[in-house]
C-alpha cells in the first residue's frame, strides 16, 4: 500500500486530479473494464512517423492505465491489443506488434508481480510467433498466484470465432452426454467462451472516434456501458481514464429492469 501511495503521489502530478481519484474511490469503481486502443497508426502519420512508433507509444499508455487501473480497485483489465483481422495489416506492421509483449512484459513484470497483478490471456496463442507465445506464458506462469487485478491481453482474439467455437465444444459436450441440451442457458454458455471466470465488463472503452465494437466481446457486452473519445490511444491520459469511470458512475444501469 505505501509503494501504491508514494508513486501515485509521485505520478500524478495534478491536484485536481488527485481529487477527482479521491471522489470517485468513494464511489462504485467499475469491476471490470475493457479497452479497445485505438489509433496508434493515425498518432504516428500525424507526427510523419512510421505506424510502429504509435504502437510503441502505446504501449507506454498500457502500463500508465494499468498501473492507475491497480491502485483504484479495479477487479479486471481487458485491453484489445490485436485481433485475428489484424493478420491483414503489413507484415512489418504486424512483426513488430508481435515483438510488443516481450517488450513490455520484459520491463514491466516484476513490477506487477510486485503489484499482486495477474496476467492472463484470451485469443488464439498457437497461432503466435513463439517468442510472443512465450512472454505471455511466461507472465501467466509469473502471476499465476497473484490474486490482485487481472490484466487480461486479447491477443490474437476474435468474438466471432470464440462464439462459434463455444457452440462447438457445447455440442460435442451434448453427444458425449456430458451436459443436456435442455440445461444450456447463458450462464453456462458463457463457461464456453474464452473469458470463464472472469466477469462481464461493466464499462468498455473506445479511442480514436471510431463507434464500433470491431469483433470484440460481442457477447459479454451486452449490458456493458459504453464510452467513446476521440482521443487517440497514445494521448490517451490518466485524466480520461477517470473521466470514463466518472460518466459510469452517473448513469443509471437498469439491466432491462425499470
């Protein structure tokens, strides 16, 4: 708790941010929270760089956002770090974010294992280079105890696919008698899908100005609040983050109800 103190302290360098941190501590903190980042190639044209140099500003983001996400409470960290259309993009493109996770990983894990974070993923890992494969294993295996926030990359992650996938394992369970079709309901459904055990987001975050979900989570968000900024991932700030949570805790969730 004094190390979450000293560097929130040291790293928050605005008083009226630190207040609006204190005010919205005493209010419902999102459980969990997921983030497409969006807008990483659109930082680096503006600045006439090449797109690489946004995704490794944005990785930057992730560990700021991660390390504020930790000290406020928040139960579970989804971040939309690559999905299986991103295959499409220039194969430098691509090499690169696929050497993004040893990076990151690489500087920033003893940290959260120092912090009681929790590393998981969710996507296809057997399609991953190996030493991509390898760093995340790696982090699980790391954080695998630890019983604090649960960062959650989606990696090579499609909800199409996980959808379609989860009908498939149920009906090979249903022909091999291990469960009845007529016991199928949405909790158990969701067993099936790639984020077991975790729950459903309570707030998703877009950047970029782009308002689409983009293949991701098509299930679990269904009654997840959403909010949209224009603002590209890489100037994505601390002060969002808090402006994001600060809407979710004036709107009224009704879950269907009245």
């Amino acid at each position: 708790m004094l190390n979450k103190l000293k560097r929130w302290k040291n790293g928050i360098s605005s008083s009226d941010l630190r207040e609006k941190i204190l005010k919205i501590k005493e209010q419902e903190i999102p459980s969990h929270i997921a983030i497409i980042m969006d807008g990483n190639g659109r930082w680096a044209k503006k600045r006439a760089l090449p797109r690489v140099a946004g995704h490794h500003e944005g990785m930057k983001i992730v560990r700021k956002i991660t390390t504020l996400a930790n000290d406020l409470g928040v139960k579970t960290l989804t971040l939309y770090a690559f999905s299986t259309e991103n295959w499409k993009r220039p194969k430098v493109e691509v090499d690169f974010l696929m050497k993004l996770p040893e990076e990151f990983l690489g500087t920033f894990l003893p940290e959260l294992v120092e912090e009681n974070v929790k590393v998981q993923m969710m996507g296809y890992k057997e399609m991953l280079p190996s030493h991509t494969r390898n760093a995340i294993e790696k982090a699980m295996s790391d954080t695998q105890n630890n019983t604090g926030l649960v960062l959650n990359f989606a990696l090579n992650y499609g909800s199409r696919a996980e959808i379609i996938e989860g009908i498939k394992r149920v009906l090979n369970d249903c022909k091999s008698g291990i469960m009845n079709e007529n016991d199928l309901d949405e909790g158990t459904f969701s067993s099936y899908l790639m984020t077991d055990g975790l729950k459903d987001p309570d707030l998703l975050i877009r950047t970029s100005g782009e308002i689409r979900l983009s293949n991701f989570m098509l299930w679990q968000l269904a009654y997840t609040e959403f909010w949209f900024t224009d603002v590209l991932w890489p100037d994505f700030s601390e002060e969002h983050f808090v402006e994001a949570i600060e809407e979710f805790q004036h709107r009224q969730r009704r879950f269907g109800g009245v």
